[in-house]
C-alpha cells in the first residue's frame, strides 16, 4: 500500500490487489463472459441488497443516518459523455468494508471455480457470476474505471471514495458525502455505448430486476414492478412472470422445472412461492453438495429477514429456492430468535410436507419432470433417508433405480420391484459398482440374469451409505448379491458337472493355501454361469463397494477380507483339477490360482498393482505356447 495526497488536504491511499484477485478480474473481463449486460443486473442486485439490510437495521437501530431517506435505487445516464450513474441510500459501507467487499475475493474456492468452468467451456454465459460474490466486478466489461462513492449508515460514519481501473491497484480517500448509501459511476467505453441509451436501460431492468423489493428510477421514471408474487392465489400467477421472478430470486437464468404457490392459516400462517431449479445448483456440482447456508428467502409481513434462511428447510430440500412469508414473527426477529422459534419450527415442518407432497405428485402427473428432477436432485433426497426418520417413508416412495430389467436412463421404484418379484423370491436384490456398464459385466450377476431374477444396479456413490439402511420394504429384505450367505444351492443349475468330491477339496484347498491371509475363505460358487472365479463380500464384512467408498474418506481403513467362489463346472477349474491329479506341485498351477484371484480384483478396481499381474499373465501365455 502507498501513499500520495490529491489536490485537497486528504490522503489517498493506492492498495495493491492479490495475486488471486488479478487472476479472477482477467478472467471475468476477458475470458468467461459473453453478456456484459448482466453488469447492471449485478449492480442493482448489490444496491438491493444495501437497502435490505439498512431496511432491517432500522428496526432495531434508532441511531442510523438519515433514518428518514427514501429506500430506492436510482439510475443517471448522459448519451453524450457516456456516462452512466447508480445510488442507492443504502446501508453503505465503512473503509474496512470497501477493503473487504471490493479489494479482495468475498468467497474461498470463487477463483478455482471460474478457472474449472473456462477449461470446461470455452465461452459461458454471464448468469453465474453473481453466484460466487464477483458479480460487482463485471463492471470491467462495460468500462475503464470505476468510481464508488459510499458513506455507511452508522453514526459518525465517514464518506469514502474507492476506485479503480480494475487492472491490479484501486485507491481508497476520505470524502465529504452528506448523505448515507453508495454511488457507482463511470464512462462507459465506446464499444458499450448502448447502455447509456434509456431504452436499453429500461429493457435491462425489466428484463433481470423488475421484482427487484425497491424503486429503480431512471431519472423520475420508475422501471420495475415492485409485485410480491407469492401473495397472490394460484390461479392469479402466470407462468410468464413466475419464471421470471424465479431467475430473479435464485440467479439462474434457466427457468425453474416446476413452482409450487403455498397458503397455510391455521397454527401458523404463512405464504410461500417455492421452486424447483431446472438443474443443481453450482455448490452441489463444485463443492461436495454443500448446501449448507442455503434455503429459500425470509420475509415478514414483506420485509426481507434473510436472504437465505437455512431454517426453512431441511438440508436435503435446500435446493428449493423461493420466498416464504408470515405475520407470525416480529420484523426485529434475530438469528438466534429464528433458529429456535416454534413458529419456525412449524413452518418447516409444514413446508417439507408440502414440497414431499410436490414431489410425488409430479412423479405420478409429470414423469418426465419428475425423471428430470431425480437426475439433478436424487442423490441428495437420499441424504434424506439418513436425516429425516419422520418423512423417511415418503422419500423411500421416491426413490428410483435402474436395474437388469430397466433400459439406460429407465428407473424403477421398490413398489413396482416389490410387486414384479417371482413367487419363490424372498428378498430385493441390488448390485453397487461404479457404472452400469461395470456392473452388468460383473460375475457375480450371472446367476441372476440366467435365472431372470431383477437386481437394483446401484451406482450413485450416494448409495452404499443409503440403501442398506432401508433394510426391508414391504416386508422384503434388501440384500447385496455379494453377500455370501445368499441361498443358491436349492436353484437347479443346468451346467457341466461339477467336480467329484474328491477333487473339490483338495482344489478349494490349494486355492486357500496359494491365496494365504489375503482372504476369508474359498468357497465352491452356486452363483457363477460363465466365469471361473468371483469375490463377494464375507458374511460379517461390509460391500466391496461401501469399503472403496470409506476408504476415499479414511485412507488407512484396513481392507475387508473377501471370500472366492469358485465354478467348479468351468473348464479352466475342471483343467486345473487334471493338472493337479498328473501332477499336483506343477507350479503353473499355483500361477493360474493367482492369478483368477487378481482378476477378480482388477474387475472390481481393487488392484493397487498391475506388475506382478501382467508379469503373471505373460508367463501364463508363455506355458501355453510351448505346450502346443
């Protein structure tokens, strides 16, 4: 940071940005965006929400400047010099503030999606800046430099002038500023002189902010609507304007798969304009499906209380985004108030009901939506099951798979599996891997395809902690098919004979002794049609699938011991039967043994060395070729 003093008596003083702040302002101005309309957008969203929170403040805060002002955002243009002008009487910002929300990136992890986000599109569109807290900064796009000039709503507050050019320093002075809020300007470049134009500016407003909760004036004409939706009966709402509320709620420039208008009176009373984003939200795609701090917005009797209020909502249904208002708390409520309120508690519980409810009705009226909803959102309603034991039945009923009887992208429900089930069959069978390719070609459904016997494929890494929780539907057991205690001795199998008894223990017994402690046991297999060997999980062990996925999360989780089944009726087991009765320290023996057991390993990704297998494999190829 330097020093140098202007043509007054205050110093100005020049800041330097980071290294990640250059990065991301090069990329927002001449990488990512293709719409630099959406500059105005983010400034009058920004400005908006300086006047929510000086709104807010004024409840409880006798002590604010200018207590009287005029809650609105207000737009000058000049045509000619190509300047463009936007104030708000806000709630300001102090010097710290200006240093914090201007110089530096509001959100850890922001320039690491941007850069995730060019190499995957080579142009993208401009709705998702807002999103990460930069939307300020597309100003660059439009313009050479800005000037900020703000005054914060606390008392003794001074006015500040910040500017910048956005290339790697802004400068910061004290100023004499009478009244509280803050003023944008700058000259536009000639290549975004549209903008300076009214009707431009008019058809920006309408067409991002027109619901925007204050005024936006250019000079004394007013240009948005200013219309709580969500106060108006179903049949009033066209979906025109819903559509267009929705972008502006929720930053997306999709419209929303679905809205859902809620009236309640009664213990509580409240309204709601809830909606169903047509894809997951940034945070699930980038951040682990952290839906942490997010939920619909919160108002009383009108009043924005919060932005995102995580209390509306359990985590698992945070996607929804949308409004929710009640006269059943005060405007000065606090956070802590929120959070422990009975009232709030009600509405939430009402409103998950609801949404459920919305849920399965666009499942049985809109399969198609539903379908489009379950691809974006279903891994995370299955979080659900594990955190709402009230509504856990519901979501079980939402719940969709695809499994050995579904085309690809085809789903089935446990009902319609349940009541498709053979007459002998006892249990709900399922199959975790990592894609349904990989999974179809596993050994261990052999059995089950032969014998037309219906496995749920389960491939969402979501799964392996979720569905073995559900334990039983309709009275059925859920059940891996790698479990070893499954019963297949009593199905008739038409296959070669099997080994004499005579040969089967000494066989299943050199498997045991070449293989050592690396495993549970070895065990002839009633499950294998085609293939020699499989592995499934031992009856006290967890699914091979469930411990790749623990693993992920714990590295120095100790592997589960598995057990080998083997066809006994497979011509490679029935060969090496005879090679052991001519001659049974025939090393090749002990190599081939060995080797099926890593191939078991290598299907199902558990091989952490390929050396020794494919040195294995050459030597196998090597006997072969010398016995011919």
């Amino acid at each position: 940071m330097s020093e140098n003093t202007n043509t007054g008596t205050l110093p100005v003083q020049e800041f330097e940005y980071k290294a990640e702040m250059k990065q991301l302002l090069d990329l927002i101005v001449h990488s990512l965006y293709t719409h630099p309309e959406i500059y105005l957008r983010e400034l009058i969203s920004n400005a908006s929400d300086a006047l929510s929170k000086v709104r807010f403040n004024a409840l409880t805060d006798q002590e604010i400047i200018d207590r009287e002002a005029a809650l609105a955002i207000r737009i000058s243009i000049d045509p000619k010099e190509l300047t463009f002008v936007i104030e708000d009487s806000g709630v300001g910002m102090t010097e710290e503030e200006l240093i914090a929300n201007l110089g530096t990136v509001a959100k850890s992890g922001t320039l690491g999606f941007m850069q995730a986000l060019k190499e995957q599109q080579k142009e993208l569109d401009g709705n998702l800046i807002g999103q990460f807290g930069v939307g300020f900064y597309s100003v660059f796009m439009v313009t050479d430099e800005v000037t900020v000039e703000t005054r914060s709503a606390r008392p003794d507050s001074d006015g500040y002038r910040w500017r910048s050019s956005g290339q790697g320093t802004y400068t910061i002075e004290k100023i004499d500023k009478a009244e509280r809020g803050t003023k944008i300007s700058f000259k536009l470049k000639e290549t975004s002189k549209e903008f300076a134009e009214e009707y431009r500016v008019e058809q920006i407003v309408k067409k991002y902010s027109n619901f925007v909760d204050f005024p936006i004036y250019l000079g004394e004409k007013q240009l948005n609507s200013i219309t709580a939706l969500w106060q108006r009966s179903k049949s009033e709402l066209k979906d025109e304007e819903v559509n267009e509320f929705y972008k502006f709620i929720a930053n997306d420039y999709q419209d929303p798969l679905d809205y859902l208008p809620v009236s309640v009176e009664g213990m509580v009373t409240f309204k709601a304009l809830l909606f169903l984003p047509t894809e997951a939200p940034p945070e699930m795609l980038y951040r682990q499906g952290d839906l942490e701090n997010r939920g619909p917005q919160l108002y009383v009797k009108k009043v924005l209380i919060q932005q995102e209020c995580r209390d509306l909502l359990p985590e698992y249904l945070r996607f929804i985004a949308g409004v929710v208002d009640t006269e059943d708390l005060s405007l000065n409520v606090s956070r802590e108030i929120v959070q422990s309120s009975p009232v709030m508690a009600k509405i939430r519980q009402i409103l998950t009901g609801k949404i459920l409810g919305w849920f399965e009705t666009l499942a049985q009226e809109q399969p198609e939506k539903f379908k489009t909803f379950y691809k974006a959102f279903g891994p995370v309603i299955k979080i659900g099951l594990n955190t709402d034991f009230t509504n856990r039945d519901k979501l079980i009923e939402l719940l969709r798979f695809e499994s050995t009887k579904t085309e690809v992208d085809e789903y089935v429900t446990l009902k319609e599996y349940s009541e498709r089930m053979g007459a002998d069959q006892k249990e709900i069978y399922y199959h975790s891997g990592s894609s349904r390719a990989q999974l179809l070609a596993h050994p261990n459904l052999e059995y089950f395809q032969k014998m037309g016997i219906e496995v749920l494929l389960l491939s969402d890494p979501v799964d392996v902690f979720v569905i073995p929780s559900i334990h039983e539907y309709d009275k059925k057991p859920l059940k891996s098919i790698e479990k070893a205690d499954i019963d297949f001795s009593s199905q008739k199998k038409d296959a070669a004979e099997p080994l004499a008894e005579n040969l089967l223990k000494p066989i299943l017994q050199l498997f045991r002794e070449t293989l050592g402690e690396g495993i549970e046991d070895v065990i002839e297999s009633h499950r294998l049609v085609s293939s020699p060997v499989t592995l499934v999980s031992g009856k006290n062990g967890i699914d091979s699938q469930m411990e790749k996925m623990m693993k992920m999360m714990k590295s120095d989780l100790p592997p589960g011991k598995r057990i080998l089944e083997v066809n006994t009726s497979h011509p490679i087991i029935r060969n090496l039967a005879g090679m052991y009765m001519a001659n049974e320290h025939n090393p090749l023996i002990r190599t081939a043994m060995k080797q099926l057991y890593e191939g078991a390993l290598l299907l199902e990704g558990g091989l952490d060395s390929t050396t020794e297998f494919l040195s294995r494999m050459n030597e196998l190829i090597e006997a072969a070729t010398l016995s011919r």
